[in-house]
C-alpha cells in the first residue's frame, strides 16, 4: 500500500531525476563558454565559423 509520503516522495524523486539530466545536459551544451560574451549573440557567427572552419 502506497502511502500519501511515499507517493510525494517518489514525485520529488522523479522531479529531481528530470531536473539533473536537464542541467548534465545544459553543461554538455555548454562546456565550451566560460564567459557571458562567450553566448552573446554577435558572437555566434564567429564561434560557428570558428568550428566549421570558415575564415572571417
């Protein structure tokens, strides 16, 4: 028998097995910034250049 505890615990516990793969994922996405100018958006043209090969 699944008491009211259990139940908002196995909740919690499933909320936060979602919410630590989203940030595993939001630090795989991101592990190559390491400043807020590094996400700016006029810098995307140049980071995307930079890793496709293109020259500027």
């Amino acid at each position: 028998m699944i008491t009211n505890k259990q139940s908002v615990m196995y909740t919690q516990i499933t909320k936060k097995r979602k919410l630590d793969r989203e940030f595993a994922w939001i630090s795989r996405e991101f592990k190559d910034f390491h400043t807020l100018s590094d996400i700016e958006l006029y810098n995307a043209e140049k980071y995307a250049a930079l890793h496709l090969g293109y020259q500027f």
